[in-house]
C-alpha cells in the first residue's frame, strides 16, 4: 500500500470521527423541541415557508423528463478514398 493513501485515509477517518464526535444527536433533538415553542410556530408552519415567506410548493422546481435539452453536437467531416481510388466527403456527429 502506498504511503500517501495510507495517510490520506487514517486522515479521512479521523475527520470523519471528529465530526461525530462533534455533532451530538440529543443536543438537536433538545433544540428542535425546545425551539418550537419559543418561536411561536409549530414545526409544520415552519416547514411550509422559506424564511423569505415564499411557500414552498411554488418555490420547488420539478423539471419535466419529456422535454429534454439536447445535447450539444457538431459535425466533423473527414475525405476518404473510396474503393476505387476517388476522394469522398464523411461526416459524422460527435458530443
């Protein structure tokens, strides 16, 4: 195994255990509890609107899978002989 990626990875990992470590599940479900009262909003009101008012239904964006864009393309052309010896033009399309 090479050095680096031995590295990199105990790295990652722990990165990854710092995180968690940091991020404690009970101190998020107190605050989310906590927090709805104090507010004066149930969860369900607060999750219908952005914090700019806007409600969500018109702010989401669903994006139609019949009507789809294309891929740009060109044309690449190339002159080949033929078989009996004459220049002809190919084309083809490529992404």
């Amino acid at each position: 195994m090479e050095r680096r990626s031995f590295l990199l990875g105990l790295f990652a990992l722990s990165a990854g255990a710092a995180t968690v470590a940091l991020s404690g599940k009970a101190d998020a479900a107190a605050l989310g509890a906590a927090a709805a009262p104090v507010l004066g909003a149930t969860p369900s009101e607060k999750a219908a609107t952005l914090p700019d008012g806007t409600p969500i239904e018109q702010a989401q964006y669903r994006r139609d899978p019949r009507f789809r864009r294309p891929r740009p393309r060109r044309q690449v052309c190339t002159v080949r002989r033929n078989r009996f010896g004459r220049p002809e033009r190919v084309c083809r399309w490529v992404y």
